[in-house]
C-alpha cells in the first residue's frame, strides 16, 4: 500500500541510556564496560563515548573500554553514552572507582594487596596481614588490635593519606613501613615496631606507649605524641628518639 502524500514515518532519535555500567581499577585509570541501551533510537549504534573527570574512552561499539592517565588512589565517576546517526543518547547512571586500588580489598591473606583500599571504621583486630601491601589505603577509625602486620607497607604513595584514629595496640609491626602517611590520634600502644620504618611520616598527637621500636627508623615528624617511656615527644625537641625505655611507674 502506497504511503500517503504528505505522511511521515517514525523519525530516528539518539539512541537510549547504556545500562549496568560496571568500573574496574587499573593503574592509573579503570576499564568501564556496560550493556547496550533498550533501544538504538531507531537507528544503529555507531559507538560509546565514556568521560570520567580528567579522562574519556570511545569505542566504535564495543561495550567496555579504558580511561588512563588518571590519578592512583583518587576517586572518579564514570558515565557512558551511546552515539548513532542522528546524535548522542542519555547519559547512564554513574559508576564508581578508584584508580590503582587492588582488584580485591576482601583478600584479607598475608602478603595482600591491599593498595587504595577503604578500610574505615572496619574490624580488622587479629588478622594475619603479614607483609600486606596497604600503600594509600584508607584506615581512619579502623582497629587492626593485635593483627600481624610484619613487614606490611602503609606508605603514602599518593600524597598523604590520612590514618585518623585507628587502633594498632598491640599490633605486631616488625620491619613494617609507613613513609609518607599522615598519623594522627592514632594508638600504638604496646606495639611492636622493631625495625619499623617511619621515616618520613608525620604523626600527630598518637601514642607510641609501651611500644618496643628496637632498631626502628625514628625520623618522623614528632607533635605532641606520647613516646614509649609515657612522655611527650615536646619535651625531647618533637621527637621520641632518647624516650624509648620501659613506661614510668
């Protein structure tokens, strides 16, 4: 039957909103990948535009593709959209991810890794961690009371993380490195910190009482800690150095 004079038929429209938009971290970015929407708009999918702050991926239609160049340990939000003949669809729902962070912040096994991970407010008190890598990670409130932690790595390798009021009595600490971190009103007391490395970490107001640091690298930036023996590292010239001995009565 012959189309009417003067009729039109459904006009093409940019495609619909892609759907279950997923984020993975990568060193220095993440892979986002999604599903395509319910409907091209009547006309083909050409391809995928994905922007997150400071990144953008495209395809030519495959649903997944990596944004680089971002920073570790920073947080970003990646959204996707469809393109076709007529233009670019709905923007998806967001999705979240922080760059660098390890595939798996549950694997909670010696020797992990735990980089960028967010351990805030978390139990994690009696773990074995040993030798766990947790440079970056975020652990402000977090209570890692007598957890393994020899040999771990807290450095901040992105800026200064800051570890506020986390409870590490207790811990076993040995050969342990926190370069880089900003501490503050965080408790060490009774650790064991033997050959620790806090060269470089700034702590502030935690405290160090009845801690053993036999051979640790005490070149920390000192303000208002307690020291091992129960005094102030004020009273030694911000330091904790020539207070090491046993507590005071």
């Amino acid at each position: 039957m012959a189309t009417p004079v003067g009729a039109t038929g459904t006009q093409p429209k940019p495609p619909g909103q892609p759907k279950n938009v997923v984020a993975v971290p990568i060193e220095g970015g993440g892979t986002i990948s999604w599903t395509a929407p319910t409907s091209d708009g009547g006309s083909p999918i050409t391809g995928y535009t994905v922007k997150a702050p400071k990144g953008t991926c495209s395809t030519d239609g495959a649903t997944t593709c990596s944004i680089t160049g971002l920073t570790d340990g920073h947080g970003y939000l990646a959204r996707v959209q469809a393109v076709n003949a007529v233009g670019t669809g709905r923007v998806s729902a967001p999705a979240h991810f922080v760059a660098g962070q390890s595939p798996d912040c549950s694997n909670l096994t010696p020797g992990a890794d735990l980089r960028y991970c967010r351990f805030g407010n978390q139990d994690l008190d009696g773990l074995d961690l040993a030798g766990a890598d947790l440079s970056g990670a975020r652990y402000g409130h977090a209570t890692f009371a007598g957890t393994d932690l020899d040999g771990a790595v807290f450095n901040g390798t992105t800026g200064k993380p800051v570890v506020e009021a986390a409870d590490l009595s207790g811990a076993q600490l040995k050969g342990a490195s926190f370069g880089g971190v900003y501490i503050e009103s965080s408790d060490f007391s009774g650790a064991d910190l033997t050959n620790a490395d806090l060269s470089g970490a700034d702590l502030v107001v935690d405290d160090f009482y009845g801690a053993t640091t036999t051979g640790a690298d005490l070149g920390a930036q000192w303000n208002q800690d307690e020291c091992p023996d129960g005094t102030l590292s004020s009273n030694d010239g911000d330091t904790c150095v020539n207070d090491l001995g046993p507590p005071g009565p």
